[in-house]
C-alpha cells in the first residue's frame, strides 16, 4: 500500500499510531505493523524479507566475533547480491541479453522495496566489519531495522549505526510528534497535490506515439516529469522521515533542493542523497575513488554510475542512463566543472536542469526507439500538428506544476528566515504564525483527502526498483 492511499491514511497509520501509543512494547509494534505493511502488498515474499534478515543476522554475528570475518563478509554480500539479481536482474538476463524467449509468467516476480532493504543489508555487513556498527543486539533489533515500513519500500536507506542506538532507547516527545506529523503532512501534499497532478501531463505527453507528439507537448511532457519524479519521491521521502521522527527515529535527509545545482557533480550531492552516499561509502571508494589518477578516477565513475543506472531498474534503458550520468561527470572533472563554476550561477544551473530532463527522456522511456522519437520532438520538432497549451494541460495541472517550480528552489525557507526576526522579536506575531502555519497543513490535509478518496490519478514511480 503507498503512503498516500486511502486504506494507509484511514487504517493502517491509525490503528499503527494508537497501538504504538498505548503498548508498552514499541519495537515489537513496529516490527509487527511493518511486516504487515508488507505482506499486505507482497503476501508470502515477507518469508523472503524474514529469510534475509535472519542469513544477515547470523553473518554479522560471525563477522564481528569471528576469525574468519573476511570470509564472512564475502558471504554474507554475495548471499545479498545473489538474491537481489534474481529477483531484479534474472528476467534482464535472459530476455535482453541472452535474448531468450521465456514467458514473462515464469520469470521471477519482483519484490517490493527489495533494492533499498537489500541495500541496507550490505551497509550492516560492511559497517560492522569496519567496526562503524555494532552487531544487533537480537534477530528482532535487525528485522526492526531492515523491515521499518516508513522506509522499506522506498527508502530513504539508512546506516544501522545511525539508527541502532534508538532502537534500544528512544525518547518522543511532542516537540518530536509535532515535526514529524508536519513532515508527514508536508510530505503527502508534496506526492498527492503537485506529483499526481503533473503526472497526468507527463504520461498523457509520453504515451504519445511518434506521429502524434509535438514538440509543445514533448517539452511540457519531460518538463511534468522533472517536476513529477522529485515531488512523487521527495514527497514519499519526507513522509517517511515524518513517520520515523514520529516514532522515535531520525532518518537521514534524501534530498537537498537539487534542480538549483550549478553542476551534474553538485546533483547528486542533493538528489537522492542516501543512495549517492551509499554508492561512495561502499563501491566508489573501496573501487579506489580518486586516489589512483585520473583514468581510475573517471573508470570507478563510470562503473559507479553503470551499476547506479542498474539499480534503478533492469532495462538498457536505465543502464544508457546510467553511463550519461557517469559520463558528465568525468567530462565535469576533466575540466568542464571550472567552467561551470566561473559562468553566471542561472546559466551553469541552466546546463545542469538541461542535462537531467535529457537524461529522464532515457529514464522514463519504454525503449530506446520511444526516447529516439522523444528527442526528436523536442529538439528537431516533432508531429505536424501543432497543439495549444489548453489542449495539454489544465489550469489545474498549470496551477501545482507552477507550485511545484517554486518550492523545487529553497524560496519559501529564504522567505521564512527574512521573517523569523519579525516573528521571534514579537510573541504576538510568534504565535499567530505557528496557529496559520497549523491550520494551512490541516487545510492542505483535508485538500489531500479529498484527492484520495476520489480516486484521483495516484502513481508512485519507485515501486518500480
């Protein structure tokens, strides 16, 4: 079920909340509630999921105690990767690759969320080998971990040592609640009112076949999707950190206003952040980062990236995507980056938002021959008909979409720290910003409810990887 559901929103999240309340046994709560998440989408792969945490388990215990921990280690991440490259990988293999013709029936169904709690799997072993974490303290304090609803499906991933301290003992308090219900609140506005609005644009532009997509609706198409795909993920990202301060945890942020980089290198330093520093912390640099030259400097890029295209779904498509993103990152080091760095802030952003729509064209894409055409509309004119706006999108479509521009750049906090010296200096002022701000997000709630309960246009895009 997604966040942003009716049955999460009315059922589940309550029921979890009072019982998480009321019970004197939170991580038995937590871990009960969150294998039910999973299993209500997923039904027996919660068996794998369990089957997971236990081999994890037992392997971190061997590694922290054991001579033999190397070994262990290789164990333990091979178990890991086997697993995540038959579920996500097998089908790749031999239908793309080998160009095998199986049935898409026997082919091996892909589990929910698995890239993010295998992922998670791996930063255990390695952290406890590297002696950043201390083993779990019991199989349950590790499922609790890996399985925690907020963050299975989609992330964001997060450290055991971030996280392993609060697992023992936490403390919530209603300074903690407040934030976190804002978060949440925050974060469902962000996926319910600006993503699936602009993602009927998006999909109406990109299902569009070669004779009939213009080159208005090309651009207005991938234009709904750069705003769709940060508002859809980002918004699941800040309702999972609500959840989890909620609950006595905090996860890391995943993303830092990424559409004002100035640079690809500066992008994936906000977007996706969790994931970026995974790929740092446990490939890039044990891959050797920069500290070989420049040639293994650019290869360990363009491995990273390859492998990051890879995860994000199994299709050449994501794999092309990857290696576009390693490549501009090896040409920004090879010097475009001094460039960029010495052109007008607006201008070296302006490159940097015109190479990731490029790259989402790939992204978004069913094939290469799709994003061919794609190209080709917004960059060489497309269909001989050309459509009005009116015809593409609605006013209400055009109402979040421009929404969702503004609040992609750190204009609102800008805003709100010009009028933090008013506010703080006056109790007065003080407390009717705090009451306005509580009841916008009550307002925004209702807004959001009635959404849901329409029915309207709900997609999330990560339930893919």
């Amino acid at each position: 079920m997604v966040f942003s559901s009716v049955t999460f929103l009315f059922v589940f999240l309550p029921l979890f909340l009072a019982a998480y309340a009321l019970l004197p046994w939170q991580n038995l709560v937590a871990l009960v509630f969150s294998l039910l998440f999973y299993a209500w989408g997923e039904g027996a792969y919660v068996l794998l999921l369990l089957a997971t945490v236990f081999v994890n388990y037992l392997v971190g215990n061997h590694i922290q105690k054991d001579r033999a921990r190397r070994l262990y280690l290789g164990i333990g991440v091979a178990f890991n990767l086997l697993i995540l490259c038959y579920f996500k990988y097998f089908g790749f293999l031999v239908a793309d690759v080998l160009q095998l013709d199986i049935p898409p029936a026997d082919l091996p169904h892909l589990p929910l969320g698995i890239s993010f709690f295998i992922f998670q799997s791996i930063s255990y072993l390695v952290d406890v080998y590297r002696g950043n974490a201390v083993k779990a303290h019991s199989f349950s304090d590790l499922a609790l971990y890996i399985a925690m609803f907020p963050q299975l499906i989609a992330g964001p991933i997060v450290r055991y040592g971030a996280v392993s301290d609060a697992i023992q003992h936490r403390h919530i308090g209603l300074d903690q609640v407040r934030s976190g219900a804002m978060l949440f609140l925050a974060g469902l506005c962000w996926k319910v009112l600006i993503a699936n609005n602009v993602a009927e644009v998006a999909d109406t532009s990109f299902a569009l076949d070669q004779g009939e997509l213009d080159s208005l609706s090309a651009w207005l198409g991938i234009i709904a999707y750069t705003i769709q795909i940060y508002f859809d993920f980002g918004g699941y990202s800040l309702m999972a950190i609500g959840i989890g301060r909620i609950m006595g945890f905090e996860f890391p942020p995943n993303f830092n206003y990424p559409y004002i980089s100035a640079s690809i290198t500066e992008f994936w330093r906000r977007w996706h952040m969790s994931l970026s520093s995974w790929f740092r912390d446990y490939l890039y640099i044990p891959l050797g980062g920069n500290r070989k030259g420049p040639i293994r400097t650019y290869a360990n890029l363009l491995i990273v990236f390859l492998l990051c295209g890879l995860w994000h779904g199994a299709a050449w498509t994501f794999v092309v995507w990857g290696l576009f993103h390693g490549s501009l990152l090896v040409i920004e080091r090879f010097g475009l980056g001094g460039l960029l760095n010495r052109l007008p802030r607006p201008a070296a952003t302006a490159y940097t938002l015109l190479m990731v729509m490029i790259g989402l064209v790939l992204f978004r894409s069913e094939t290469f021959v799709q994003a061919g055409f794609y190209y080709s509309a917004m960059f060489l004119g497309g269909a001989e008909v050309e459509r009005t706006l009116a015809e593409i999108v609605t006013n209400e479509n055009l109402f979040w979409g421009a929404l969702g521009v503004i609040l992609s750049a750190p204009i609102v906090p800008w805003l709100l720290e010009r009028l933090r010296v008013r506010v703080v200096s006056n109790p007065a002022l003080k407390a009717y910003g705090t009451s306005a701000y509580s009841l916008l997000m009550l307002a925004l709630f209702f807004l959001c409810t009635i959404y849901v309960m329409s029915g309207t246009y709900n997609p999330f895009i990560y339930f893919r990887f």
